[in-house]
C-alpha cells in the first residue's frame, strides 16, 4: 500500500481528533496504528476509509482519494471494515449478515452471495452458527463473524479499529490469529491496536498516533523496538511495564507469521 497523508484535519467541536497530520507510506502490507487512546486513531481509519470527511488536508491511498467528493462510496465498497462494535444485524443469522451487504452493495446474486457467505463462515469455523442471531453468539464469535462480512467481498484493504477491543484473552488470540492469517495470505490491512506483540509479528509498518498527529512511523521491528522520539519511548515502556518485553512468535518475522 502507499499512503499519503498532508495536513489531515478532522475537529469535532473544539476537539482536532486530527490536528494536521502528515503520514507517508510506500510498500506497506499491513500498516498498525498504535498509541494512547483518544490520540485520533481510530478518527483516521474513518477518514482513511472514506467514512469520515476531513475539514482539511487530503489523504491518498494506492492513487485514490477516500475523502474527495464522489470518490468516497465507491472507495467504501472496494474495502472492508470492522469495528470496535460488532455491528451486526441483530435480526439476522450470521450466514445472512454476510450476504445481505452481497446482495444490496455488491450486486451480486441470492445464489452467489449465499455461496460467498457459506465459503467465509466455513473459512472461519462458523458453518454450524450459520443459522445463529447474533444475540446467540459469543463475543469472539460475532467479531469472526464481523470479519467474515468484511472479507467476502475480496476487499482491496481491510480495515481494523481495534478489533479485539471487547473481547477476553481467549477471544483476542483467537482473532488475532485469523487476521495475521489474512495477513500471511496477502490481504493488505490498516488497523489499530493495543497487542503490540500481534503489531510485531504481523504488521511490516506501524505508526504511533497521539494528540491527533503522527509522532513516529516506521518499520514495525525498528518503531517497536527501538524508538527514536522521547513518546513513542514512553508509550511502548507503559504499554509494556505489565506484559514483559516484545516477542515474535515463533518462526514470524516482522511482515507476517
């Protein structure tokens, strides 16, 4: 992926969630954006995913603009995306929340968005919750779910706010580990986080998100390991002060499992 931000700003009220941020990425396969929270991460996946206009600046992806006018409905429909909230159709099945949007966004056929939907629930072990509300479901299981919908449709880039945010130890590795699969399988992805053991197995870049600015972007072992400003180094000792040093899982490298 190559991104680029120039004087990205996003206000709400008197608050600047994006305070003219700069950001420029080229060759990016999955790009982690990680930092204190309230720092604007999660406004700049909106704004990245053309879901959230920006007050000013401009933010440019493999050659488009999310944010330019008429540009923004058609970019949303060549991505996926999944939420901090699960953001299913509470009354609809699991296999139906995966091939509703099929048929309604992307066209495609009854028929075919019900195979699509069948492929991607038994990709993520989900084929005997198919028939499921998602009230039936656990946590963990409505996240998968989440991320069945989001990938179905072939997606140019995935994007992630925080995707194991409300989930227990157990769920959280469990999804994690479905997404650095995506990952190893090629699927370019953006997302934030607070596991910054998964940003280091997983992601080739990461970016440290504060005060509505980058503070620093880089390479995912060089950013994690060995930081060069004085907040970055702050942030990774806090994050890290109760989980012990960073650690690749075995046999990953900094890109990918």
């Amino acid at each position: 992926m190559d991104i680029h931000a120039r004087g990205l700003t996003k206000r709400y009220g008197a608050l600047a969630a994006l305070d003219a941020l700069d950001l420029s990425l080229t060759g990016a396969s999955v790009l982690a954006l990680i930092g204190p929270s309230g720092g604007g991460k999660s406004t700049l996946l909106r704004v990245m995913g053309g879901l959230e206009e920006a007050d000013g600046g401009t933010v440019s992806i493999n050659g488009s603009q999310p944010g330019r006018r008429g540009q923004a409905l058609a970019w949303r429909k060549r991505n996926g995306f999944l939420f901090q909230q699960f953001n299913l159709f509470p009354h609809l099945s699991a296999h139906r929340n995966i091939a509703l949007p099929l048929e309604k966004v992307h066209r495609q056929s009854p028929a075919e968005a019900a195979r699509t939907a069948d492929e991607c629930l038994e990709r993520f072990g989900l084929t005997s919750h198919a028939h499921k509300l998602p009230a039936q479901l656990s946590g963990g299981q409505q996240q998968r779910v989440g991320l069945a919908r989001a990938i179905a449709s072939k997606p140019e880039i995935l994007i992630l706010d925080e995707p194991t945010s409300a989930l227990d130890p157990e769920m959280t590795a469990e999804v994690l580990e479905l997404i650095g699969e995506l990952a190893a399988a090629g699927q370019h992805i953006i997302l934030s986080t607070h596991e910054m053991g998964f940003a280091l197995a997983v992601a080739s870049h990461v970016a440290l998100i504060a005060a509505g600015r980058v503070d620093e972007c880089g390479p995912a072992g060089r950013v994690l390991e060995a930081p060069s400003s004085e907040l970055a180094r702050r942030f990774l000792s806090r994050v890290m002060k109760f989980s012990g040093p960073l650690r690749l899982a075995e046999g990953a490298g900094p890109s990918g499992y």
